[in-house]
C-alpha cells in the first residue's frame, strides 16, 4: 500500500517523513498564489534533492500551461508530477502532450473530483494518459481538485479502482482514524493524507507524530490482512 503525504514545506520534515515510512513525499511546485505550502522551484528541487532511497518525490502543481509545468519539471526534477488543477484546465489534449514532452522517467498523476456517478466517466478517460489517479474531493471556493479536508462518496471510488488499469491513490480527509476503513472500503493502491496530518490549526506544518500515527495505521492493517488472507495493494 502507498502512503502519500503533502504537503510538505522544509527539506528536514520530508526527509524525517520519509525516514517514517512515507513512500511518497508530496509538496506544492510554483508559487501562483492559488493553495497553501506554494514553494519556488529551487526550494522544491531541495526536497527532492534530500529524500532517502525508495522515497518518491510528488510535484504538485497548479498551473495549466503545458510549458509551465515543462520549466518546473526540468528544474524540480521530481519522480512524479501531480496534475491538480480542474480536469478542464488540464484535459486529455494537454495531458497527452505532456505525456510526450516529459522524460521517460516522470510518471503523471492526475486529479479525479470524485463528485458523482460521472466521475467515473473522467477517471476512466484520463486513466487512458496517466500513470495514477488521485481521487480527491471538490469544494466549491477551493481552487482545483483536493486539499478540503473532507470525504467523498467511497462506493463512487471504489468503483473507479475496480474499472482503471492504473493504479490509484485514494485522498479526501482521510487520517489514522479513518484510514482503514476506507482501504477496505475502496481497496486503492495507496492513501493520501495533507491536512489531517498537519498540526492543529496550521494549513502548512507538518505534525510527525500524525504522520507516524498514520503510517502505523496504514501498516498495521496490513499485516493484520496479510496474516488474514486479505488482498492488499
């Protein structure tokens, strides 16, 4: 199962994160005044630059510009960007050029709102140019996909995993508390967790001890599963 976490800001709590069994270190890339934790190019390249082998490095971005998104590949240099932004500002003609101008070596990651039943319809669609999904929730008066804090509608999800030939991560107000069942609601690959494991009343510091409460949570049910006879990812 992949642990993903954003959004991290300093270069010692992704590494500390890592160190804890985060598979994935997710953290903002350009700073367009759109979500919290933005990070200049350079300051994101310092992430990447530290994390321990096995590690993964997670480039969200905001932008829609195609070249955009090439100039802060280029001087980020994650393992894999994610596309956050409205399926509409980056759709399938935008994603398809980025899947042909990137390195071999960047996956793509793209944002699903997982809203309704035609949510289904979008994941299935950009399952077609994406190396993971990312299904997430959407709020009206947040910018993009994601980063709400809340759940979404896990049978909707649960269908998606089951339909896609690519993996997918499961977002949406999950922490230690919920994370089980929502793994054995959805079977995702992975869980992603960013404001539940922040500190209380922060939207950009990262809470280690959270963060370590949600891994053990993560990693317990797996073991349990295993020991059990139950799928996981």
């Amino acid at each position: 199962m992949i642990i993903q976490i954003y959004a991290f800001t300093d270069p010692d709590t992704a590494y500390q994160a890592a160190r804890l069994g985060v598979d994935h270190i997710g953290f903002v890339a350009g700073e367009y005044g759109q979500v919290y934790g933005e990070l200049s190019f350079s300051s994101a390249h310092e992430i990447v630059s530290i994390l321990p082998s096995g590690a993964l490095s997670v480039a969200l971005t905001m932008s829609a510009d195609i070249n955009e998104i090439l100039r802060m590949a280029e001087a980020v240099q994650p393992h894999i960007i994610h596309i956050s932004s409205d399926v509409d500002m980056v759709n399938m003609q935008k994603m398809t050029q980025l899947r042909s101008r990137l390195p071999a070596d960047i996956q793509l990651m793209k944002a699903i709102p997982v809203v309704d039943e035609n949510s289904f319809d979008t994941a299935d669609e950009f399952a077609q140019v994406s190396d993971f999904l990312l299904l997430d929730s959407k709020h009206a008066g947040f910018p993009g996909v994601g980063a709400t804090g809340l759940a979404h509608d896990w049978e909707i999800s649960r269908k998606i995993v089951k339909a896609v030939a690519v993996p997918v991560i499961l977002a949406g107000g999950l922490s230690d508390l919920n994370v089980v069942q929502a793994i054995q609601s959805v079977q995702p690959t992975g869980v992603d967790s960013n404001t539940s494991t922040n500190f209380n009343g922060s939207r950009v510091e990262k809470d280690l001890s959270k963060i370590a409460a949600f891994v053990n949570a993560v990693r317990s049910w797996e073991r349990f599963a295993e020991q059990n006879g139950e799928a996981t990812a």
